[in-house]
C-alpha cells in the first residue's frame, strides 16, 4: 500500500535495545543471504546464497563497478563499491544522477561485506535491471511480496518515462550503535560529503548539483540515512529509509529534524518504505503521520512482507530505485504522481 503525503492542515532506542532488536534479526546479516553465485569485476570471491525470488544474477551488463578506496577511518568508512552506467541514458544524456546506498546491521563486521551487501544480498542489481527491461516481474519465480497489481502500475510508470539509471555509491556502513553514536554520525556524515562524494563526482559521469543526489539505506543503513542527510541536507535532494531501524519513541524528533531543514534549505523529496511485518513498521508509520501533521510532503509506501533479505530482493529495493529514479531523473513536472490512498 502506499500514501502520498503532502501538506495536509526524540529521542534514539537506546543502544543496547536498538542492537538487540537488529541483531534478533537474520535478514540483513549473514544469516541470511540472496541467491546467487556472484563474480565481482575486483575480487574473485564468489558468494553463494540461497533464496528462491528470483533467478541467479546479480550483474547488470550496463553497468562498471568501480572499488574506491580514500582516506578515512577503518571503524568509519574509507571505501565504497561505485556502479557507473557503461553507456548514455536513452534520451542520448551522457550524466546520471548519484545514490548512495547504506546497508544494514549484518555487514558492519566486514568492510568488503559491507560494500558488497547491496549487490550482493539485497538484490539491488537485479532490481536495476527489472527496471531498465521491463516487465518488473521478469525473473522473479514467484511473488510473494510483488503483488500482481503493483506490477502492472510500475510497468505503465515505466512505459511512460522508462528508467534512466543512477551512478550507485555503496559505501561501507558503520554500526554508530557501538561507538558514540552522535560523534560517529557526525564523522561519517563528513567522509560521506566531504570525501566520497566528491572523489566519485571527479571520477563518473554525475553532475555537481543537489537536484541530482540523493540517498537511501536499510534497517541500521535507513536510520544514518535520515541523520547524514539531517545533518547535511545541502548534499541531498532526496532522501529514503527502507525499513529503516529507528524507535517508535525517536519517531518526533526526526519529524521535527525533517520539518526544520526543509525550512532551512528549501524543498526536498523524503520516501519511508516498510513493510506489513517490519518490526520498525509502526515507528515508521508514525514518523509518516507526524511529518503529515506538520505539512511535510514526503511519500509513504508500505508492501507485505517481512524485514528479510527475500523481500528486499523481490520488492524492497525495486520499490527504493523506482522512486529515487521519479525524483532525481525526471523533471517534476513530467514525473508521474504515485497512486493515491492506502
């Protein structure tokens, strides 16, 4: 289901509940793995993994990957999987717009676990090429989490304005839950604008400008999302979390944090996506609502299913692409509204 949220008339978990929660979780850790059997361009470690969604490839033939590595912290963050488009968008543009993409819990053990998890476990590649080869529901072997209807109206989105693709930045993801969280959020929020973005902009075919970036993350990555982009929402024109790990109790002060920017900077595009059994669902849901109640437009999209590795494949991280692809590729006035209502 899904809610356009427009302008209509905190605190943290603590540390200990907030870790216990993700690490009762197998999903986004090594518990719990996508399907395929994977060669990357940089490293000749394949990693095998068992899911039935969806056929076994996560390469994308349009796409480069490129292993950026610049100074930084080893606890923080010094390197990032980068994915450019090897050829122009079909409207014959040779620049993408740039996302970059945190992960969650399971990978913050490992830094190359960490910059592999999106292409790797969370089926980002092979939701980038259902996109740009429609139908959506091309290699998915069975739909759980997909619905039929759903299908439909992101192939007659894509007809209409097809895909254009990004430049995706996946960076290594600390766990800020073991560290001071809010130094170590300011650290990174500096790497991640400061370093990484600028280094990818010198070396891929992204342009300079707000209106071309944004960002997203899962779980533990959804809610450094939110506070790299409160903290810096110069950098970004849209911002995500994807069933983001916040507390139903953090939910007012991230409200109020997303309200005072966009009051600072001006406009800015937010997405919240859970799902019907994401234990983060209610906070998220209720961040929704007082966003709303402040007259913040942002889009809410809730789809069934667990907080696991199968949904994201199947729906979790198609539904994230699309939307950052509407906001950032296509020119406001031309996008397609989402479908109303719940």
């Amino acid at each position: 289901m899904t809610q356009l949220l427009g302008r209509s008339p905190s605190r943290l978990l603590g540390r200990r509940a907030m870790l216990a929660s993700l690490a009762s979780m197998s999903v986004l850790g090594s518990a719990s793995r996508s399907n395929a059997s994977i060669e990357t361009n940089n490293d000749n470690t394949n990693r095998n993994a068992s899911n039935n969604n969806v056929l076994d490839s996560t390469s994308v033939d349009s796409l480069e990957l490129i292993d950026i590595r610049v100074p930084g912290s080893a606890r923080l963050g010094r390197r990032a999987n980068v994915y450019v488009p090897k050829t122009s968008n079909a409207d014959g543009s040779s620049q993408f717009p740039m996302l970059v993409l945190l992960h969650g819990l399971g990978e913050t053990g490992s830094e190359r676990d960490g910059v592999f998890a999106w292409a790797n476990r969370y089926g980002l590649l092979t939701s980038y090429r259902r996109l740009q080869r429609p139908p959506v529901s091309t290699g998915v072997t069975s739909t759980r989490y997909l619905k039929a209807d759903r299908a439909d109206e992101i192939d007659r989105q894509l007809a209409s304005h097809p895909f254009k693709g990004f430049v995706l930045v996946c960076p290594y993801t600390p766990n800020v839950f073991s560290m001071p969280t809010n130094q170590a959020i300011d650290d990174y929020s500096a790497w991640i604008v400061d370093v990484l973005i600028p280094e990818v902009r010198s070396r891929t075919p992204t342009r300079d400008d707000v209106r071309w970036t944004g960002i997203d993350g899962v779980s533990l990555g959804g809610f450094v999302s939110y506070r790299v982009f409160q903290r810096r929402p110069e950098a970004f024109f849209t911002c995500g979390g994807v069933q983001a790990a916040i507390g139903k109790a953090a939910a007012p002060e991230h409200a109020q944090r997303f309200d005072d920017v966009i009051k600072r900077v001006g406009p800015r595009r937010l997405h919240i996506e859970t799902s019907t059994q994401d234990p983060y669902h209610d906070a998220n849901v209720a961040l929704s609502r007082m966003l709303t109640s402040r007259g913040v437009e942002h889009q809410l999209r809730v789809a069934p299913g667990p907080h696991n590795q199968p949904w994201l494949i199947e729906v979790g991280a198609l539904e994230m692409l699309l939307w950052h692809d509407r906001q950032l590729a296509i020119p406001p006035s031309a996008a397609p509204a989402p479908a109303p209502g719940i």
